[in-house]
C-alpha cells in the first residue's frame, strides 16, 4: 500500500517559506523517516515519502542559496 504525501508546506501556500523553515521542515521529514525505519511497524514506504519531502525541501534550500549567489532575486516556489 502507497502512503498518502503529505502536502508539503510551501505546496499548500503561494508564500515562499523562510530558510529556517525550510530547514526545519527539512529535520522534521527526515526524523520522520528515522521513525518509521526504527517503529515496530518498519512502515519503508512511509520512511521514503519522508525522505523524498526532504530533499524536496533541500533542493528549494539549495535554489535559493544558487539564486542569492547568481545576484537574482531568491526563486519562489510555485
């Protein structure tokens, strides 16, 4: 069974999240994966969905990050 994604918070709103919320929303998806990995359910799938929102979240980090270095204004996400 395919766990359902869980919109990821820049997806549910138009604002571009700050960087220490990227960051944040990053650790969270990734602590998340480690309790699903390590539970006594060993749900794999749902540990990959996490970590699959946490690079997603480190991608818009790193384009963010590319952005301020190239002198353009920060990319918002869609």
């Amino acid at each position: 069974m395919t766990p359902k994604r869980k919109p990821i918070a820049s997806e549910a709103h138009e604002e571009t999240p700050s960087l220490p919320q990227l960051c944040s929303e990053a650790a969270d998806h990734v602590a998340r994966a480690r309790v699903a990995l390590y539970d006594e359910t060993l749900d794999a799938d749902q540990a990959l969905t996490h970590l699959d929102d946490a690079i997603a979240c480190l991608q818009r980090l790193w384009a963010h990050g590319r952005a301020s270095v190239d002198g353009a204004p920060a990319a918002r996400s869609a």
